[in-house]
C-alpha cells in the first residue's frame, strides 16, 4: 500500500502503490482516482484504508480536483462543499493529510519543518511549464515557510514521455532542464528534472522517490495503460487537527 513511509523529524511523508485495494479490472487494486471510471464505492474504500494508515479520519485526507493549473488550494480543515479546483494546496493545521493523485505526472510534498507547513502540488507538463512549483513554494511562504524540503515522488521518466518535437522546444523554453531524449531517440520531455531544477531554483532541497511509472508495473500509467487508476502522494503533520 505504502511504497515509501518517512518520518522527517515529525513530518510525513508518503507515496502509495497499486497494491492493498479494493478495485478491480484495469483499476487494480488500491485506486484513489474518482475521475477515470472505476467503481465510486470501491474508491471510496480505498481512501478509507490509506486513511487508516496515516491514522486520520476519511474526512481528514484531503484530495483535489485536478486540472493541471497553477492554483493554489490554502486548507484549514476537511472540505466542506465543493472541492477546489486547483492543482496544489498548503496548510499549517496538524492531523490534515494533503494528497496529489498520478498516473504519470509529478507528486511533489513539500515542507518545513521548523514552521510546521505541509504543502503538496501535481505538475504534469502544462503544471510545470505554467509555474505550479514556483507558485507553491510562495504560498508556503506566505504561511511562514523559510526553510523547505521536498520529495519528488516516482513519475514518467524522459526515456518513456515522448512527446512532439514542438511541444518539447515551448516547454523547455520555460524549463530547460526537462528538455530530453526517449530511449529510441526521438524528442521527449523530463517533467521531473524539470520539477527538480525549478525547486532548487526556489532554494528547496529536493529528494527524488525513484521510480518510472511507465517501467514500473507496480505504479499506475495513463500513458502505458490508457484506463488506469491513480496513486498518491501524502504529507501530514501528525496530531489532532487544531
């Protein structure tokens, strides 16, 4: 369920896997994506087994309704009503889980561990080419962050993210350093040496999860797959919600 579970001095962080779940089909086996077809009662049950893992009510996972922008979702308690539209959010309220679902795109959590501010964003290629990064890291300073540090969860990797030859030239226009090569040589695109370069940019250290997705039959990929569930990135500050 948990490919990877860190306590970062009294922060954590996590990133699921495929494995531990209800779904069936294509959506094998711990799907949280509401959006991509599968059964809504089996998602449901798969947020309530992570949520029994980072100890917190359902309620107290928060996901986002994702849109590949740059907006910025500032959290300090469940949802109530609609859920944001945006593609990153922030909070300094402990006992508050934020996820970020992918299928390829780019998990970034985010945190400082002296302030006590958590934050996740998902930057996918128009995420990254239209500051998603950048535009976290200032609403974590707008909260008080100072000293921040993040982790890069498993995405597609630039030998897998072919893409055409235009598309690669406007976005590395914005990030060069996502500029790549697939593995047959054809024009392709680094989203998260991309993501990577833009958080060292913004004076955040930055720790990559490895893994491609695409290469990795144990993670979702919309672009291996087509019809495909959706795994998580998570950051909380453990402890009851203020």
């Amino acid at each position: 369920m948990l490919r990877h579970d860190e306590d970062a001095g009294g922060t954590r962080f996590a990133f699921t896997d495929r494995f531990g779940g209800v779904s069936a089909g294509p959506y094998a086996e711990l799907n949280l994506g509401g959006h991509v077809g599968d059964d809504a009662g089996a998602v449901a049950e798969n947020r309530g087994l992570v949520a029994e893992r980072t100890g917190l009510p359902a309620d107290h996972v928060l996901y986002l309704n994702q849109v590949h922008s740059a907006a910025v979702a500032v959290v300090d308690g469940p949802w109530r009503g609609r859920v944001p539209d945006a593609d990153a959010m922030v909070t300094s309220r402990p006992g508050l889980a934020l996820a970020v679902l992918v299928a390829d795109c780019v998990p970034v959590l985010l945190a400082d561990l002296r302030a006590r501010v958590v934050a996740v964003a998902h930057a996918g290629r128009r995420g990254l080419a239209d500051g998603v990064v950048p535009a976290i890291l200032a609403a974590m300073r707008d909260q008080g962050a100072d000293q921040i540090t993040a982790r890069i969860g498993p995405s597609i990797c630039g030998r897998c993210y072919e893409v055409p030859e235009q598309m690669r030239a406007d976005v590395a226009e914005r990030v060069p350093e996502s500029w790549a090569t697939s593995r047959t040589g054809t024009p392709a695109l680094d989203v998260a040496a991309g993501v990577e370069a833009q958080l060292r940019r913004g004076g955040t250290e930055a720790i990559r999860v490895e893994g491609c997705t695409v290469e990795d039959p144990s993670l979702y990929s919309y672009r291996r797959d087509r019809t495909s569930g959706r795994f998580a990135g998570l950051v909380w500050l453990p402890g009851p919600a203020r």
